[in-house]
C-alpha cells in the first residue's frame, strides 16, 4: 500500500497569476550599434521577477514536469488618456529559469531557462495573448528550490506602460537529493 510519504511527493499542480505594468527608462543597450538599417534597441523597457518558492520535505528536492499558461499584455490606456501613437509598438516577453543559470553549452543559449516566449502588442492591435504549454520537461531545480517567471517589456515606442499578466500552472514532484 502507498504511504502517505510517498503521496506527497507527486506530482503535485499549483496555479498562479502575476500582473505588472511596465514601461521603464528609456533602453541605452547596444548604445549605437547597427541592426540591418538602424538602431538594434530603441525605445523604453523594464521587467520584474516573481520567485516561486518550493518547500520539498527534508532530503528532496523539486523536479519541475510542466509548465502551462499565457502571457496576455496590452498598452495601459484609461480614460481621458491621450491616444496611442499611430505606428507605435511594444514587444513583450516571459521566462522561466532556475538560480544559477549557466551560459557556457552553446552560443546565444542558456542552461536553466526551460521557457521562454515573446508577442508584441501596437497601437493597432493594443492586446495579446500568447499561451504556452511545455509538458515533458525534467528540470530539477536548483538546491533553493526556486524557479522564477519573469515577464518584460521592451522596445517600447507607444508612450505608455503595458500591462501584463502572466498565468501559469506548473506541475512538479519531489525527488530524493542525489548524495555528492
């Protein structure tokens, strides 16, 4: 017969919503450097970082098995607000990564960043939603047990905060440390 021990240890599903508004200093990366026929950053962009902290029991740690949800982002516009300029744009963008990334396996990669997406929102067409679904994954945690979700904005030429609002369900189980 199962124990209760080994019921808790998974896989368990926890659910959750991070809402920002973002807008940010104007972006000086890459201070004058050329993409193609112009400047390759312009505009304002800004970021937060929720950390989801896992308390796996004594001798265990997290083992993250999916991560589902969306990002849905639009420009902050109330009322009495000037109007968004015309041609105006902002990309937006939501990550997952563990403590202790590691750049070192491949150019224009990362180790530890299981999810990573992007959308834009313009004055044309002011919301998104981009969902995701990343089941199959076997991405321990690191020793904190902590995955962050990170979301931003960038490139923001549109004058205005946006808002985003990141949902997310992340399923998971805990697993005996390895011994060194």
């Amino acid at each position: 017969p199962l124990t209760l021990a080994l019921l808790a240890l998974g896989p368990h599903t926890v659910s959750g919503n991070f809402p920002r508004d973002l807008y940010g200093q104007a972006d000086t990366r890459m201070p004058g450097t050329v993409c193609n026929v112009g400047p390759c950053i312009w505009g304002h962009a800004d970021s937060d970082v929720l950390p989801l902290k896992f308390y796996p029991p004594p001798g265990y740690r997290v083992r993250v098995l999916s991560l589902r949800g969306d990002l849905t982002a639009w420009i902050k516009s109330l009322p009495g607000d000037a109007p968004t300029p015309g041609e105006s744009a902002a990309g937006v963008m939501l990550g997952y990564y563990g403590s202790n990334p590691n750049w070192a396996l491949c150019d224009y990669c990362a180790e530890g960043y299981p999810l990573y997406i992007q959308d834009s929102v313009t004055q044309s067409s002011p919301k998104t939603r981009a969902p995701y679904v990343y089941d199959g994954l076997d991405f321990p945690l690191p020793a904190d047990n902590t995955l962050y979700l990170v979301v931003a904005e960038f490139l923001n030429t549109t004058g205005k905060p946006i808002h985003l609002e990141a949902t997310y369900t992340v399923k998971f189980v805990f697993e005996k440390e390895q011994q060194q």
